[in-house]
C-alpha cells in the first residue's frame, strides 16, 4: 500500500495541474472571442462602408450566398439567393421613385454581439441619411445582424432595419 504522502502529492499534482489547464484555457479563449467580436463588427462596417461609396460588389462580398433582410422599403423583404443583391435593386429604385439621393450611414454604437460557435448576432445603433428633393432626412434605427463563419471569414445571413415607432396618428 502506498504511503499517505505520497497519495497527498500525487493528488496535489492533479489538482495544480487542472489549475494550470483551466487557466490557460481562460486566458487564451478571452482573445479569440474579442477578435471574433471585432471580425462580426468588421462586416457590419464593411458593409456600411460599401454602401456610402456605393460599392455594391464589396457590399454584396459581406453577404452569404442565401440571406434574409427586412428592411422599411417596398417590397420590405427579400430572402434566399442574391437577396443582398435584391435588395440593392430595390434601394436603388425606391431611390429613384422618391427623388431621394443617397447621403451616408453611420453606426452610432455597437449594442450587442453574440458568437455561438459559427454562428452569430450582431446588434448597432445607426443613423441613415438621405436627400429627398433636396432636403436632408435622417432615420436613427436598430440595426440587426445575423451571420455564419465560412472558411472566408463572417458572412451576412440576415438583417433588418428597425426606425424609431411612428408617433401616434390624430383620430
């Protein structure tokens, strides 16, 4: 039978070894989940980078093959293959029929990102902002994001466009 001693050692062993794993294992997933933070917000900046020089093919490079967007004009939703590009169309025609000039996006803050293995959500405040006859409007919303990791990196599946609630109509 072995000595009392010796079993305290060993376990002490076990015990100091699991410490130094679990601490390692702490330590070293802090970085690669903050720099996957950091490759989601990347897209979302890509995207709206894009799209204030007007460069829908280093926009539509963010998308996945097959999306999903809800967004506040017509026809409010596109989904499946080429949605990105859909919806690209679609702007630029509602743009047209409004007389509306495209001006820029800005993402006022970064609200929320989750990363599930290689899938994630994203979640920014932003301001959209248009001239419309001439006359600047601006649209503060939510901006939603859901994305999957590809061997190419974070690619959009989904976004939708939240503006603020319309304010009661007069009856």
């Amino acid at each position: 039978m072995r000595p009392a001693a010796d079993f305290k050692t060993r376990k002490g062993d076990y015990m100091n070894a699991r410490v130094i794993v679990f601490t390692f294992a702490l330590l070293s997933g802090g970085p690669v989940i903050s720099s996957d933070n950091s490759d989601v917000i990347a897209v979302v900046n890509k995207w709206v980078d894009s799209f204030n020089k007007g460069d829908s093919a280093s926009g539509l490079a963010t998308c996945d093959a097959e999306s999903a967007i809800i967004d506040s004009i017509p026809p409010y939703e596109w989904h499946g293959a080429g949605a990105c590009s859909a919806w690209f169309h679609d702007f630029n025609t509602w743009a047209k029929q409004n007389s509306a000039i495209y001006d820029h996006t800005t993402i006022d803050k970064v609200r929320n990102v989750e990363i599930t293995g290689n899938h994630a959500y994203a979640v920014v405040s932003a301001t959209f902002t248009v001239n419309v006859k001439g006359a600047p409007q601006s649209e503060k919303g939510i901006w939603t994001f859901g994305m999957r990791k590809l061997a190419q990196g974070w690619r959009i599946t989904g976004w939708a466009w939240t503006p603020p609630p319309s304010p009661p109509s007069a009856k």
